[in-house]
C-alpha cells in the first residue's frame, strides 16, 4: 500500500538545461516505446513539493502566527506553505525544489509479522485460506460484499485479535455464525487468545455464561452461581433456553427421514468467492480505437450528418478566409487603387477614419483564426515553391515527433484515470468506516494509504503534463527552425527575381508563420483529441457492462394481478453465481427441489453455504447460469424485475434503513394506514 516505485526521479540529478527543456522526461518515451504500455509502477517517484501532506496538526497553530505577524491581511496562502516546510524557486513555469533528495518510506502496519499467522486458526479461516486462489490477499469487494455475514463477523473478530489490545468490547459476534463455529471461535478465540485480557461479551448464547468471571443480566450482575441462586430472572432464562433446547431435539427425533438436498454444501469448509476480474480496475492498452470516435459522434446525431456537417463548415470557412486575405494582399500591392482610395479619404475627418481603422483591424484579426489556414501551404508554395522544401521536412519531423510523445501522453492519461477510482473508494470506504478506525486508532494508517493513491494520480498527472511540455518545446524549435529557412529562401527568391514583389515576401512569410502554427496546433489538438477520448473510452466500457433484464415486460407476458396465489416453488437444475464472468465459481449449484404451498422450509447449511444466494435466486439478484425457477406454473425468468421483487417479501440479513422517520422506513410507498402499521409493530414487539 504504497505509492513508492522505487523509480527514483531523474528531476533531481538533472542539470539546469535539461530542467528547463525536460530532457530527464526522454528515458520514459524511451521505455513507453520499448515496452509498447506504460504502468503504474514505471513513473517516477514524486518531487519532495508534490508529496502528500498532513496539514491538520500544525496549519491550525501556523494560521495563529499569521494573525499574530499580520493582524489586518493575514494570508491563508503564507500559512500553508510555512505548513508545508518547503520554498520553491519557479524560473518561468519550472519548478526547482531545494530541498534534498526524497523516498518515501514503506507504509505498514504496527504488528509483528507473525501475528496475522497467529489468529487465523483461533477464527477457523486456515483451510479457507488454502482454497483461496490469492490467499489473504483475494478481494472481497467494497464493503465486503464477497463474504457473507458471518465471515464478515470472523474477519471483524480476527482483526479485533490482531490488534493485541489490554481490554476488548465484543458486541455479539457470535450472532452471525453457526453453533459449530461459534463453539470453536468462544474456545479458540475468547477463552483462549483472550484468555489473559480484560474481556467484556454481550451474547444471547446463555452456554457460554458459566465461562465469565461475572456476568450483568440488566439490573442485576454478579457471577454464573450468584445470578443462578439470587436472580429469579437468570434462572428462567436458563430453564426456558434449556427446554427450547429439548424441544428441538425431540421435533428433530420425531423425522422420520429428512430428503436429500444438493442445497448445502457437502465440504467441511465455507469458501470465499474470489473477486472476478471484472471488478478489478483494468487499463485499456494501445491506441484508441475507431469504435470510440463513433460512439462518441452518434451520441449526438447520425454519423453521416455529423461528418457531412464537419466538412462542409470547414470546406466554408477554410475558402472564404483564403480568398479574402489573398484579396486584401493584392489590393495592398496595386499602387493605382491605394491612390484612389487616399484621393477619396481625403474629405473625411480624424474620427471617422480612426473608427475606420480600428474596424478594419478587427476585421483582419478575426479572419485570421487559426483554423482558416489549412490551406495556407497551397498558397506559400504558390508563391515561392522553394518553401515546399523546408515545409514537408518540418512537417515529416512534427508528425515522428507525434507519434513518439502521443502513445505515452496517452498511456499516462489512462492510468491518471485509472488511479483516480481508488481515491474515491477509499473515500467512501473511510467514511462509512469512521467508527472502526477511530476505535483501532488506525487514523495514521488510513491516512497514509489515502496519501499513497493520492500520490500515485499525482504522478501520472504530473508526468502527462511534463510529456506535453517535453512536445511543445520540440515543436517550438522545429517552427524556428522553419521559419529561418523560409527567410533566407525569401531572400534569395527575391535576388533572382525581380516581380517577386513586396507584397508577396509578405505574404509568404505572414502565411509560413501561420503554417506552422497551424501544424502544431493540429498535432497537439490531435493528441489531445486521442487523449482525452480515454474518458470516452472508460465510459463506454461501463456502458458495456452487462446489466440487469427490463424492470416491466410487454402487456402480455405480464403475469395475473393474484400471483403468485398459491405459493408453490420449484428448483429446476439451478445454478447460481455472483458474476457474469464464466470462470467465476458457483455459488449454487444443480439445485433441484419443490417448495409446496403452504410449507414452511428452515434452510440449514454453515456460513457461506449460499442461505442467502438462495433467497437471492427468487428475486434474480446474481446470475442464474442455468435451470429455471417456476412460481405457480410461470417462470419467473419471463417476468419483470418489478413484479418478481414487488410481490414477493424479502427479510434482508443485513437490514438498511433509509434516511427520514421510522413510519417512512415502514411504509416507504405509503399505502397501508396507520392501524395496520401499528399492527405490525406490535407483533415484532416494539
């Protein structure tokens, strides 16, 4: 969880000349061209000054001072850079820091390495682990949604015992799990990991009781023997829990045989369903493809009329702004129509002719845009033919000189998208965990990673920037370069011949500076174009992601307003997984069985079984690989989304509630009246 490549910058062992024209940037294009891609762990590590920096704990103190030196205009700005501990010198638009070299040292955790080993047999995840295809490293998704809920209990509980603390708060998780793993988790983890801490469990498993050293029953505490001779209370519980016990164990004698299931799994282990790699940030390689660009121009109109449209106003604009400076610089040139003109100007007063001037000017600045001169190199070369020559070889170097900065441009745009999600998550992430980092204390550590991906976006960003300055640099010496050969061809035209006028030297050269200010507009407003169509690319890549079937189906297909009437559910070979990936693992798997109606069926199986991928099938949440699923005599397969989830009743395991007041939560569309919600509440005892 670190942002440090060991790539150490050649930023900061580059002379001042190479600072200045970002040579040290040449041996990334070279490893760009060399290995076709660019990665994460390629770009260099970041300047001292670009690092990530806390500034709670000393921007608030700095600020004091501030006040304290300039109590009429403090500056926010001057605070934050004497926070930050550092002075940069710009020289034009480079920036040279003079602080030494920098590493960024390894973020990891406050534990022995030894310790994650230490608790994974306490919680009963070693065998998990083996059959994990990554290990403890395999993603479980945001939020855990890979795991069920109680390996998210075995995991909170490993992380508790990870921690080492002198005193531990356990609030009930043994709730999420089976008796079978809820007894090896209180012997292995409880009474044993934590057998010399300060311990303090809230549970409703009343077999574990005998085992505290005191025990608080509501308004009454003491030990298991005091509750049980003194508290009349304790002793019910104990006699009511202990007969629910035989009950059970009479009603279970009592079957005579128990049909067989494919339901619940027959291995002596859960498994963890591994993360599918189409949930893991992927980058695109190579050039953005033609599909892009398509997508992009049908979003707005039909193809053929956006290229259509393109043409014609670019045919427009390219004629008219040629046609009309060509005709300014021959009138320019006829003396006998600039006499008339002066002769006829001679009455006109000093306001009209300075109102006069002033419009023309604008006039000739504004047809002098930039994209008017496309064909600005069929007038030059009109003119002087020589000039053809420099043209093409300052040409032929822009477009080489293209191609080698675009694909890393290119690449580094990707991957500053790329780096960008994890920022977000872990956002998101930290925020929803606020109460779990505050109570390990885990703030630094949070914060480091956030500071990690932070740095990591800044790379890219800053290498992309860097990379298109390295190119303009380029650019600006090939111009130079081409406009000094123009000139002295001009010149020499000039000497050999003698109606090469005025007029036209000036018109060549106004036309060669234009041209190739032209060129390099085109290129870089290409890269750019390539560039940021990776945002394009990205989200047609999650516009192709697959997704749910229609929420309503056709009038017809519509099932009957009464169903399902009767209740009776049948199991058709069915198949189930997390993930539309084919070489994802199953969850359920060939289940066949038939519910009738009116049954009550108790589905039994130890955590990560697939209880709760079973209740998911009914309201085709996941992916049903094959089989069916029939609820009174319609499958529900042909049914919309809107029907299956509206008219059956799901009790979620992990209930969410919504922001606004209990009655909102209870009847979030607002249909039954305020006696049946009372009802209601009554019989789940509130």
């Amino acid at each position: 969880m670190t942002s440090c490549t060991q790539n150490q910058n050649p930023f900061l062992h580059a002379n001042i000349w190479s600072r200045c024209f970002h040579s040290w940037i040449a041996h990334l294009l070279t490893k760009n061209h060399k290995h076709g891609t660019l990665h994460l762990t390629d770009l260099y590590d970041l300047l001292p000054e670009f690092e990530s920096t806390k500034l709670t704990d000393k921007l608030e103190a700095n600020w004091f001072d501030e006040i304290k030196q300039y109590p009429q205009e403090p500056s926010l700005i001057r605070a934050t850079l004497r926070t930050m501990g550092w002075k940069p010198l710009l020289v034009g638009c480079l920036l040279i820091p003079t602080d030494g070299p920098f590493s960024l040292k390894n973020i990891t955790f406050n534990a022995r390495p030894g310790d994650l080993i230490c608790i994974i047999g306490p919680v009963g995840a070693g065998k998990d682990f083996a059959q994990l295809p990554y290990g403890a490293n395999t993603l479980v998704g945001d939020q855990g949604v890979m795991l069920s809920g109680g390996q998210k209990a075995r995991v909170n509980l490993a992380r508790a015992l990870y921690r080492d603390a002198d005193i531990y708060l356990l609030d009930d998780p043994l709730s999420a799990v089976d008796v079978k793993v809820s007894k090896h988790l209180f012997e292995k983890s409880i009474k044993s990991c934590l057998g010399h801490n300060i311990c303090f469990l809230a549970t409703h498993q009343v077999q574990f009781l005998r085992y505290a050293t005191t025990i608080i029953i509501l308004d009454n505490m003491g030990t298991y023997a005091q509750l049980l001779d003194s508290s009349s209370l304790f002793a019910s519980l104990l006699k009511e829990t202990h007969q629910q016990q035989q009950n059970q164990s009479a009603n279970l004698e009592k079957q005579s045989s128990i049909e067989d299931s494919n339901l619940i799994e027959k291995q002596d282990t859960e498994t963890i369903s591994s993360l599918p790699p189409t949930n893991i940030e992927m980058k695109q390689e190579g050039t953005i493809k033609w599909r892009v660009y398509v997508s992009y121009l049908q979003a707005s109109v039909s193809l053929p009329i956006a290229l259509l449209l393109i043409v014609l106003l670019f045919f427009a604009q390219q004629t008219t702004a040629l046609f009309s400076t060509w005709w300014l610089a021959k009138l320019n040139d006829d003396e006998s129509y600039r006499y008339q003109i002066f002769k006829n100007c001679t009455t006109m007063n000093i306001h009209k002719s300075n109102t006069m001037r002033l419009m023309n000017d604008y006039e000739w600045k504004e047809h002098r845009n930039r994209e008017f001169y496309t064909y600005c190199l069929t007038l030059v070369c009109w003119l002087n033919p020589w000039s053809l020559i420099p043209a093409v070889m300052a040409g032929s170097v822009m477009i080489l000189l293209r191609n080698c900065f675009s694909r890393c441009s290119r690449d580094l745009k990707r991957l500053e998208s790329l780096t960008r999600s994890p920022i977000y998550s872990h956002l998101t992430s930290t925020i929803q965990g606020l109460k779990v980092i505050r109570s390990y204390r885990a703030e630094a550590m949070c914060l480091a990673e956030f500071h990690s991906h932070l740095d990591n976006n800044i790379r890219a960003e800053y290498l992309h920037t860097t990379v298109n300055q390295w190119a303009t640099i380029r650019f600006d010496w090939i111009a130079l370069i081409f406009i000094t050969c123009i000139t002295f061809l001009v010149v020499i035209v000039r000497i050999a011949q003698y109606h090469f006028t005025v007029a036209d030297i000036a018109l060549t050269l106004s036309f060669s500076l234009n041209l190739t200010g032209l060129l390099q507009w085109m290129i870089r407003q290409s890269v750019e174009v390539e560039t940021q169509m990776t945002a394009v690319e990205r989200v047609l890549e999650y516009c192709s992601l697959e997704q749910e079937p229609f929420t309503q189906v056709s009038f017809n297909c519509c099932p009957p307003i009464n169903w399902p009437s009767h209740g009776r559910i049948i199991f058709d070979n069915v198949s189930m997984s997390h993930s539309t990936d084919e070489h994802s693992p199953l969850v359920l798997q060939n289940i066949s069985m038939t519910i009738d109606a009116g049954e009550k069926v108790g589905i039994v199986g130890r955590t990560g079984a697939g209880k709760t991928s079973f209740i998911q099938t009914l309201f085709r949440i996941g992916t049903l690989i094959n089989g069916r699923i029939i609820i009174d005599n319609i499958d529900i397969a042909s049914v919309g989304l809107n029907d299956v989830r509206h008219r059956i009743s799901i009790i979620p395991q992990d209930p969410v509630l919504f922001i606004g007041t209990i009655r909102s939560n209870l009847d979030p569309f607002d249909r039954y009246s305020d006696t049946e919600i009372w009802r209601a509440l009554e019989e789940v005892i509130i």
